[in-house]
C-alpha cells in the first residue's frame, strides 16, 4: 500500500518546517507481518488516525457512509477507500505507505500475509529496518507468525516489535498475553532475534496503539507508537573491516577504475589492500567521483565509490577488496542457512547458480540438514528442502569466492541462490572452510627497475600476449614457433609459452578435468602477462577449448590481448595428427580429448582467423605480423621514420 | 538551481571540492545524509545494469526524474553515459522540451537516439483517448527495442508517483511483448536483481524506484541539475510532471523555484500526476498501459 499521506507539516521546535525527505529526522522503513486477518490493516488504519496522518474528515466522512449502510466501522476501511480515491488527493498503493511519528518518519512497507506471497513478503521485508509481528489473541501463534518470525532473522532484520492484537476478545486478559508473549518469545529467542517490545493491543479499539488505556492498566512498556519511535535507521556498517564487493573495472579514459560500494568498513587513498579471493596487494592511489575528482577524505560504508591502484593488478567483477590485515576468507565450501522459494525442492546433488554480492559461482550441494518448515510447532526434518521451507546446506563452489560468516559480516555473509536465471532462495553464511593459502599481508610484489618504454625503445614492439587457440594439429605451434622466430629476427623479444611444454613443467599437476582445464590457461594467461606486463610478446599456444577459459585469459591480461583463431578443418587436423593422439582418442585410449567431440567452442571475436589448409606459414606469419601493426604492438617502421623527420 | 541557460553553472561543484579538502584526515568517514544514501543506492543500481545485460539503454523523456538519471548514471561511470540515450518522440512535447534535449544533449556528450512514435490509428482504439495517446509511446519504444535489440531499458519511474508503480521491481523483467506480469514477480532481496530475460524478451531497470518527487527536487537542487522552466510558476500556474502538450496540464502554484517547490510539496494534497489526463480517465487505464509495457 503506498500512500504518501500528508498531514498538516509538523513544525519543528524553531517553527521552520522540515524537509520532507526527512533530512531533519531520520527515515526508518518497517513492515508489518504476521498470519492473514490478525489485524494488519486494522492497525496500519488505526496508526494512520492516531499519528494525525489522515486528511482532515476523512474519519467522519467514512464513519457516517457505515452508520448509512448500517455496518459497523471499521479501520480497515480505511485502506480501502483511499485505494479508491487516489485520484481526489492521495497516492496509494499496496507497496509503501507514509507516516510520522513525533520523531521518526516511517515509511510502511507492505507484506502480505497469505503464504502464497511469501516471496512478496520477503521482497519488501527485505528493505526493512525494523518489523511489527502481529499475532491475534485468540488465535494466538499460527504457522505464518512463525515463518514470518524465522524469515525475518533470516534476512537480518533485528528489531523486531510484536503486538498481540484483538485483547478485546479476550477481555484484556493479561495472562492470555503472558501465554502468547511466552510463546512468540521462545520461537524467536531460539533464532536470536530479541522482540524489542511485546505489546498488547485492541488495533480496532485503539488501546496499547498510541495510549496505555486503564483496560491494559497491567502493562507497563510502550504502546505501538513509542516502538515505532525507538526504532532506529539503518546505520551503514562502518565500524567492521573494509569490504569493497567489486562491480566493475572501467576504462572510459586512461584512469583503469575499480568500481563497487563499500558494504563495510572505510577506505582512504594510501590504504594497503588486498584483492580477494586472489590474494593480490595493493595500495588505493586515488578514490575517483564526479564532477569533483579525486576526492580527498574517507569513504564509509555505504558509498558507491571508484578506486585506483598504483599497480597493475588482473582485478575482475565479484573480487572483494579489504585492508591486507583483516581480509575476508578464500573458499570453495561453505555452510548455508536459506530459505527456499522454488516450487521443486532443494535436494543433495542439485546443481546452482550462487551470488555473493556481485560474485557468482556454480555450486554443488554436498548435504543438506535441518530441512524443516519454519511454520510448523514440531518441526519434522526433511531430506529435501520444500517451497517456503528453510535448511542448512553445505555448497561446493566451482570457483573460489570470499566470504565472511555472517556472524562476523552481515552484509558479506549472505548469498542467493539462483535457478535457470530466476532468484529460487537466500541465505546467511554460517561458517566457510578457508582455503590453504599463504597470508597475503607477507607478499610484496617488487616492481621492475625498467620502466616499459625503456624496453619498448629497444624492442621496438609494445608487451602483448599473443594467444593461438585451435583443434590439436591445428598449426598453432608451427606458427608460433615461426612467429617466435621472425620477431627475434626483427630485434624483438618474443617468448614461446606452448601449452604441452608448460603442462610438462609449471601445470604438471593438473589433469584435463573442466577445472584443471580453467587453472591450466590461469596459469598460462598469468605467466603471459607478467612477461608482457615487462615488454615482451608472449606467444601462447595452447587448445583452450572453453570459452569462458579464454574470456579469462583476456581479463586477465586485459589490452594486451590478441587471439588468434587457428581455424584450421577438423579433417585436416586429423589426418595430421602428428602427436598420434587422434588415432588414440578414436581409439578409445585418450579421455578428454578436445579435438573429436564438439567440445571446441570457436572464437566469436578473435582478433584474427587463420585457415593453415590454406597458406603457407610465411603467409600466416606475415598476416600476424600486419595484425600486431594495426592493432599498436608493433611499431610501424614507416610510421615511426616520418615522426622523427 | 540551473535553468537551462548555456554557461555551466560550476560556482556550487568548486565550493563543494574546497570543502572537501579542507576536512581533516579522520578514521571515520563522514555520514551519509537521505541524498547521499539515494545516490549511492541508485549508482549501484546503474552499475549492476551495465555489468549483467548486453545492451542497455536509458529512456530520456526530458524530465526532471530522467534528468537525475541521466546525473546519477554519469555519477555511476565517472562523467560519461556508457550506453544511449533514447528518447521515443511522441512529436508532441512543449517546445522547451526540445531545446533543452538538443543543447543537453551535447553538452552532456550523450549518445542520442531519437525515436518516433507510428500515427494515432495504429493504437487500440478501446482506450480512452489520452491513454491512446500515451500508448503510442509504447508502440514507438516496441519499434526501438526491436530495431536495436536492446535487453535493459533504464527508466525513472519512482514508487510514490502512481499506484501500479508502487508494484515494481527495480529489475523488472517484460514478457516478449513488452508485457508486465505483476502477479508473477520474482523476488527481490539485498540488491540482488534478476538479470536474466528469457531470450527476445527485455529488462526494465529502475534506478530511481526508492525517490520520491521532493528528492528529485532536493537532488536536482544540490547538485545543480539543470531543469526545464515549466516547472516553475508563472502566472499562477506550473507543470509538476511533464508529458506530450495536448494530454499533461499545470497545476496552481506559485513557487518559482525549487525550495519553494519542496515548501509546496511538503503541504499539498494533490498528486504528482494530477495533471496527467490519462490518469484519470478510468480506473484501471494505467494499469492496462504498464501491462501492455508502458513505463
């Protein structure tokens, strides 16, 4: 429901009127959530009354229209009749209503009750700083009080007001509260959450809402809207460790900037960082912005900011950045508690997308315990886990991300769970099984004496990795090695890296598993450019037959990158076969040998395609040698004699 | 306040970066205010956009919402819109209109691509006649997602402005035909968007969704947004919201200039789109649109 009601401006003490986006008091937004018709909209229209948010006679009118047709009124009516009079002067909607309390602006977020909605309610909880659980007093605790209790310590909403509305039809009794208070409170100290004040109410009466009337004289805490009052607005996470999620890497102009919002901590230019889950150091050289830029001064928690680095490092979307002390953990396990909002179940073996921050990975899940229904009384476990339904899981990730236990980081230490491109749950980290890997504080990367144009002067020639992707017996080591020979010839520094030459010595421990497969061209793409990083042309021959294999080499060496697509006819490399591993594979003796199958996915956006059927090798080499001409790594002699004339 | 006039108005960005400068290097980091916390969110939001979907596209309708966009993009990407402007020319907008697109235009460096709508006859002619009119805004954009094959398009829709708004998603994904299906909505949670449309069919984004119309202003006002003048009163009468010539009218004001548009605000009863004649032709005429794929 979302209204923005605008009562009469309150006047601040001086008399001045304050902003209405709340500069001068602070917004918290609150959901109300509970089982269907335990009162939400009886007590979001009684709030709107007792908090003078209503339009002058709006009441009256609406009270005399049910005394004509001889209803009752009711505060709910309310509701309905401003969604039906939007267009007379109030906008509505069943998203966010707006109103004040003596301190606090409040902005109301709906969330419906029935549990076909559930994922609705989560929607908008989500967005919450505060809820009030609402549990009718006969009926007492029901399954969706208990889901909506156990959703919102899933999803990190800590202050949490419960009202127990209706005292009217139990004649204010105060050990009916005792009971349901007892209750509610067991259900939600098991899950940590502290209710920040149990309330007894009658929403359609009006006790316990905005006044302690003598018929709750028996309670002594406050009224729905002193809770309200108290609640306090999110406050960015500035005072745990820095974690820079990141989004993006531009390079709109010569500034290479590392984009992303601070979810915790603070930065400042000058600060040691490491980039997780690498590893990498680094220092922040300059916090870029717009227009103003740099910008001097610490950034908190909560600012969508840029970074510079003084090195160039391969940083990709989904690193986490942090102070090289207090780094976030490196893992391919972890422990989950989610909630699942998919029609199939969750079960063991299920194949995922999971996000973390803007971090994803494939994942496997190992087991999964605890699978319950939140709102049942005795919870029964399941081996799957249902729609709605909630459970711990322990994930295997294909690719190492950082994270932090949700414990230590609430904002780091959660993920969703995606299924065939659609959010299908959520969850909290409990725990992560860090990785073995050396403490990055103690590496120091020590930067060349040389700078690149003292090597380029001499080389004539920019660093670049030069990569021949293509079926085994393509030719890619032929042209590389022609290709190595004629840039040494022309005084350049070429270095062969040949897939199977590597694979014999620095990848000798991985196999030709999908994974091996991606850590094999890492490797590869990481020696590369190091050595173009330091003015070389790194000549890499190797199949790389995944795509996503090669999208990585090329992040990784960014502008250096050249591919190369030696698409040489299946048949002809073949019938080459110089290896002999053709024969094997067709043979049956060679597992995972891209070359007969289709697992060979062709460039798309190669900088150059070259067919060996159908030229000799000098012309492929002369083809690849005008290719690095245009594209600037190679200085063109002509060029290069007209700019010292 | 900037009206559209050609000198840059730099006067508030200088005095903005000698502040900066002169605070004292703290461990903390000094507070975000309501705006602040705006514009972070929204830049997270652009950001998110750029890096998921292939093709993107901004929808510049001219106004002051697509203007604290279009801000809050190039506040996202250092200076720069990364992707087009588009803006589906109905033909029929005020004059101001038009020479506040094409001087902006450049001065912003945008990407601009003008699209227009077909003729009226080739509208539903069950709609009320303004909802017709606007719904060849939605023909025009059909035509400009196909001709360009965009999967996101950026709009500036804000919750508090109109009720099915209320509804949205920041990411909100349209059927194959520009569709809305809002009882079908995927979850939304901790920043987490769905970014995958089903192949052919395309992505709203909704930078702006969490404004309300007095941030627009008190934003627009702080970081000196240039505005078009109709918004302000003359002679009794100014425009809240802006739409083709012959369907949008002004309301009775008389603030003439933005803090005396945020006191009118604070204490009006009349809503933002009141001047919107499609809004109020029937009931459910704006929900038909926004199913059919209107903003």
């Amino acid at each position: 429901m979302n209204m923005l009601v605008t009562p009469a401006s309150p006047a601040t003490p001086n008399g001045t009127t304050s902003m209405p986006n709340g500069t001068t008091r602070p917004q918290v937004r609150i959901v109300i959530v509970g089982h269907v018709d335990h009162g939400k909209s009886t007590l979001v229209g009684r709030l709107l009354h007792e908090t003078g948010s209503l339009p002058d006679g709006k009441l009256e009118m609406l009270k005399a229209v049910s005394a004509r047709r001889g209803m009752p009124f009711e505060w709910s009516f309310l509701l309905d009749a401003l969604q039906t009079e939007r267009d007379q002067g109030i906008t509505i909607d069943t998203t966010q209503i707006r109103f004040r309390t003596n301190s606090r602006d409040i902005v109301l977020i709906d969330a419906p009750g029935h549990a076909e909605f559930l994922r609705n309610m989560i929607t908008g909880a989500s967005q919450a700083d505060g809820a009030v659980l609402i549990i009718d007093a006969l009926e007492g605790v029901r399954d969706q009080t208990r889901r909506h209790g156990y959703l919102l310590h899933l999803l990190g909403v800590k202050q949490v007001a419960v009202v127990v509305n209706k005292m009217d039809r139990v004649d204010f009794s105060a050990d009916r509260f005792k009971e349901i208070s007892d209750e509610i409170s067991a259900h939600l100290n098991g899950l940590g959450v502290t209710p920040t004040a149990i309330i007894p109410i009658s929403a359609r009466d009006g006790d316990g809402v905005a006044d302690r009337t003598d018929r709750i004289g028996w309670y002594k805490g406050p009224t729905v809207v002193d809770a309200l009052d108290r609640l306090e607005p999110a406050r960015p996470l500035e005072a745990l460790a820095l974690r820079l999620p990141v989004q993006a890497i531009y390079k709109f102009d010569d500034r290479r900037i590392v984009a992303g919002r601070i979810e915790s901590g603070n930065l400042i230019a000058g600060d040691e960082i490491v980039i997780m889950p690498a590893g990498k150091i680094a220092k922040i050289k300059t916090v870029e912005s717009w227009p103003v830029t740099p910008i001097a001064g610490r950034q908190g928690a909560g600012r969508s900011v840029g970074i510079t680095l003084d090195r160039e490092l391969f940083v990709e979307r989904g690193d986490i950045i942090a102070h090289a002390s207090a780094a976030p953990r490196e893992t391919r396990r972890l422990r989950a508690r989610i909630f699942w909002l998919h029609d199939k179940p969750l079960a063991k073996g299920d194949q995922l997308l999971v996000r973390c921050g803007p971090k994803e990975s494939r994942a496997t899940v190992v087991a999964i315990e605890k699978a319950v229904d939140p709102g049942e009384l005795e919870s029964r476990e399941n081996k799957a886990i249902g729609r709605n339904h909630v459970g711990e899981i322990d994930i295997s990730l294909s690719n190492p991300i950082a994270t932090d236990p949700c414990t230590e980081n609430p904002r780091t230490g959660r993920l969703v769970i995606e299924v065939s491109g659609r959010i299908a749950g959520g969850g909290l980290v409990l725990s992560v099984d860090a990785g073995q890997r050396a403490v990055p504080v103690d590496i120091v990367p020590v930067e060349s004496a040389l700078r690149p144009d003292e090597r380029s002067a001499r080389y004539r020639h920019n660093g670049a990795v030069v990569w021949l992707t293509g079926l085994p017996a393509s030719g890619k080591s032929t042209l590389a090695k022609a290709l190595e020979r004629r840039l040494f010839t022309n005084g350049g520094s070429p270095i062969l890296l040949d897939g199977d030459t590597v694979r014999a010595g620095l990848n000798s421990d991985l196999g030709f598993s999908a994974s091996d497969r991606s850590e094999n061209i890492r490797r590869l793409a990481e020696v590369a450019t190091h050595l173009a990083r330091n003015g070389h042309i790194a000549i890499v021959a190797a199949v790389s037959p995944a795509r996503e294999d090669r999208a990585t080499a090329r992040r990784i060496a960014d502008t250096a990158f050249r591919e190369i697509h030696v698409a040489t006819p299946a048949e002809i490399c073949e019938e080459r076969d110089p290896k002999g591993h053709y024969k094997k594979a067709r043979a049956g003796a060679l597992a995972s040998f891209t070359g007969i199958g289709n697992d060979y996915e062709v460039p798309q956006a190669a900088e150059l395609v070259i067919d060996t059927s159908t030229r000799t090798v000098a012309d492929a080499v002369d083809e690849i040698e005008q290719m690095l001409k245009t594209t600037g790594v190679l200085f063109d002699e002509l060029v290069d004699l007209a700019a010292n004339i | 306040m900037h009206l559209l006039r050609t000198d840059s108005g730099a006067d508030g960005r200088d005095s903005r970066a000698a502040v900066s400068e002169q605070i004292p290097v703290a461990l903390t980091a000094p507070s975000m205010d309501h705006l602040d916390q705006l514009e972070a969110q929204s830049v997270y939001i652009f950001r998110e956009a750029f890096a998921r979907l292939k093709k993107i596209a901004l929808l510049w309708s001219l106004g002051k919402d697509s203007n604290v966009m279009i801000w809050l993009a190039r506040k996202a990407f250092f200076g720069r819109l990364p992707f087009p402007a588009l803006h589906v020319d109905t033909g029929k907008k005020f004059p101001e209109m038009y020479r506040f697109r094409d001087h902006y235009g450049k001065e912003w460096e945008l990407d601009l691509r003008v699209e227009p709508c077909p003729p009226i006859d080739a509208v539903d002619p069950t709609l009320p006649p303004a909802a017709r009119s606007a719904a060849r805004k939605t023909e025009g954009l059909k035509m400009a997602l196909a001709k360009y094959g965009f999967d996101g398009l950026i709009a500036g829709i804000r919750r508090d402005e109109e009720a099915t708004r209320a509804k949205e998603r920041v990411f909100s994904p349209r059927g194959l035909e520009g569709n809305w299906d809002v009882r079908d909505q995927p979850p939304e949670f901790w920043d987490h968007f769905n970014a995958s449309p089903p192949q052919g069919a395309h992505l709203r984004i909704h930078p702006i969704l969490h404004w309300t119309e007095a941030d627009i202003w008190a934003y627009t006002k702080r970081e000196n947004i240039p505005i078009i003048p109709l918004y302000l009163a003359k002679d009794g009468k100014r425009y809240r919201s802006l739409g083709d010539q012959d369907i949008t009218n002004p309301v009775s004001s008389t603030a003439t200039n933005i803090d005396e548009i945020l006191i009118e605000l604070e204490q009006t009863k009349v809503p933002e789109r009141a001047g919107r004649a499609l809004d109020h032709e029937t009931e459910d005429a704006f929900e038909r649109l926004r199913v059919a794929g209107y903003l």
